[in-house]
C-alpha cells in the first residue's frame, strides 16, 4: 500500500497484505485481503504507531524510512501487542537504537513475553498510563487504557491537536486498502467485530464511554480504513454491538444444517412462507458458509431459527460449532424458533436447547418444527404456526 497522507504531519505507513488465506488462522480473508495499519506523527519528535506482522516487515519499514527522511524516530508507541501489530517492532527497535517504546505495563510484560526478557533494556521502554500524555512539539498524545478490546494490554491515543483517535483494533474492518478502498466499511466491520472483539462488549462500552468526552474528527485503526466522515454512525453501530443488539429487530435469520438435503428444503420453505408476509429473512447454509459470516448474520438478525438434523444421537456437527460460537460471543436477547428433523431418534431439538440455555435472554417460541424426514402436511402446519409466532412480535 502506498503512502498516505493523514494530515500535514502525520503519514499512513502501513502495509496491505492480499496473500493471507485466513487472519488469526481462522478467518477467511480472501479475496478482499487485509491491511496492517501504522502511522508516523511528525513534529519536533517523531512518532510511529505501532508496528505490523512480521509478514509485512520489509514493506513497512521501507515506507518509515521513506517518510522518515533521514531523521530517526524518537517513539514507537504500541498501542497493542498481537503479533499481527507487533510482529516487526523489534526489528525496527534494532534499526533505531535511540528510539523509546512506548506501551503501559502490561505492554512491556507481554514484549518481555513475545520477544524475551532482555529484548529491550530498561531506558528504552516508556511506561504510560491512563490519562499520560507526551508532547512531541504542536502535537500531544494522551492516552486511554482499554483493556480487553481486545487483549489485556490494549490503549489508544488520543492526537490533542488534530484530533485524532489512534483506536487500536476498534472500529478495525477486514480489507486491504487497495482491494476495498470503495467497499461499505459496516459489512467486514461487523463480521470482524462480532467474531474477534465481540465477547467483551462490556470493555467496548468502556472505551465509548471515555472517547464520548473528545472531539475526534479521524479514527485510525489498526486494520481497514481510516474513517474521517459519518463518525457519528461508527460509533452509533459500535454501542449497538457493543450491547449485543440487533441492527433489524425484525429480520430472521433462518441457520440451516441438513445432511442430505430435506432439512435445506425445509429451511427454504419457511423462508419463502416469512418473506411472504414481508418479512426480511437471510438464510444461511451452514454446512457450506463459514461460521464468522453467520455469526455476523446471527447478530444483525434480530430472530433466530434453527433448523438442524439428528446425528448420532446429537446435533449434526455445523449446528453445534455454531451454537459453540455463538455462546462463546455473548450472543443473547433474540427470538428463536427452532426445527428439528428427527428421521428416526428425536434429539436434535432438546441438544439445541440445552446449547441455548448456556445463553442470556433469549426467548423460544413454543411451536417447534418436527420433520420426520422429508417435510410433510403436518409438519408445514406446524411451520405456518411459528411463521405466526415470529411475526407476531
């Protein structure tokens, strides 16, 4: 990625990454790939925040030296630890002795972790807490601790004079800038935050709750693109997600698993006898979809149903890793309708309801689906009583 002007004084330095199959090697990133963000604030003092993946190295540190212009960097902050943001700072630490790092406490001890315990010499590490600032000459950084958005160690920085919030993994969208630089931002924006911050939407509401104080004008992440327009809109999507709500309170997401196809049709049926009474619906297959896309989905919606078949004795194997999934995130506070197809050992309903109950606030419908194999009069009759429950609020 090229060089990029922020403002006057501050560069975009970092570096896209269009080869990486699957980010925190589960993720699919391809073929919109991702980026890895880091910026240099010039001034009396220099600033870099953050490094890149290890992956990326050469290309970043080129792009410093270029904007560096000879002169040597006075700081590197590192406003998170995750190897895809710290995987070069020691090689730029060795690049530029002088050079201060810049992190809070828990920062050093995980650089101390990653990289060894002599790594960096004790007048080299810079320790910050919540609400220290550093003057690097017109500009000031403060900085604001937010821990477990989403590593322990996480803070941001506050640039005082342009106003612009360094923001870590928050408001970080899968994307390389080259490849999406025209994509709407909540779409990748979404399905990386339910899937990689979403569990600590109680921290999220943390970090708004301090930034609601600031004039921000930009927001730099550390992942997609640097947002300088309808911030208002970010961080309204950001609170909402952040309290696990849906965006369409009234759109269902039907989740189907089905092995050899009757459950799937079952699933279409119902989606067309939904759609019919002007209801949104998006369907997914999850034998074939993967799990961040419908777990992104499972959050927008704001009902639930699924439809799953019994296997050997229990939940056929894509129902239950989604459910996992979705517990593990904090889902919670939907409808759910559910249908099961037994073919001949009824166990694929009370297995989806024992997932559910490891949930929080979420409501059953008292109609469930039962399909003895193929979908027949009986069971549509039961299909159009959910329909009616489901639309019914």
């Amino acid at each position: 990625m090229a060089i990029q002007t922020v403002t006057d004084a501050i560069r975009y330095v970092g570096v896209d990454d269009n080869t990486l199959a699957l980010f925190e090697n589960q993720y699919p990133v391809q073929p919109m790939g991702v980026s890895y963000n880091s910026y240099v604030i010039l001034d009396d003092k220099i600033a870099v925040m953050d490094s890149v993946d290890a992956r990326a190295a050469e290309e970043w540190l080129s792009n410093v030296a270029q904007v560096l212009e000879g002169r040597n960097p006075d700081y590197l902050v590192v406003t998170h630890m995750e190897p895809d943001h710290s995987g070069s700072l020691m090689r730029i630490a060795q690049e530029y002795p002088e050079m201060k790092i810049v992190g809070n406490a828990k920062t050093f001890t995980m650089i101390k972790q990653f990289f060894g315990t002599g790594a960096l010499s004790e007048d080299r590490m810079l320790e910050v807490g919540e609400g220290s600032t550093i003057s690097l000459g017109s500009h000031r950084l403060r900085f604001l601790l937010a821990p477990m958005v989403h590593w322990p160690e996480v803070m941001t920085a506050y640039e005082e004079t342009e106003k612009i919030l360094f923001s870590a993994d928050a408001f970080g969208r899968f994307g390389s800038l080259e490849r999406t630089a025209r994509a709407p931002w909540a779409p990748q924006a979404r399905r990386y935050y339910y899937n990689i911050v979403g569990k600590y939407g109680a921290q999220v509401q943390a970090l708004l709750k301090k930034i609601s104080a600031l004039e921000i004008k930009t927001i730099c992440p550390l992942h997609g693109p640097m947002l300088t327009e309808d911030l208002g809109e970010y961080l309204r999507l950001y609170d909402l997600w952040s309290q696990w709500e849906p965006e369409e309170s009234e759109s269902i997401l039907i989740a189907h698993a089905s092995i050899h196809g009757n459950t799937a049709h079952a699933a279409k049926t119902l989606e067309g006898k939904l759609e019919k009474k002007g209801v949104q619906v998006n369907i997914c297959d999850l034998t074939v979809t993967d799990l961040s896309y419908a777990v992104a989905s499972a959050f927008y919606c704001g009902k639930l149903v699924l439809a799953c078949s019994t296997y050997d004795g229990g939940l056929f194997p894509p129902m239950k890793a989604f459910l996992d999934h979705l517990q593990t995130k904090g889902f919670r506070n939907r409808r759910i309708g559910l249908m099961e197809n037994v073919s001949w050992a009824p166990a694929a309903a009370r297995q989806m309801r024992a997932e559910l109950e490891k949930m929080k606030e979420l409501r059953l419908c008292e109609t469930e689906v039962l399909l003895c194999g193929a979908l027949n009069q009986a069971s549509e009759a039961q299909m159009d009583a959910l329909v009616a429950e489901l639309c019914a609020e």
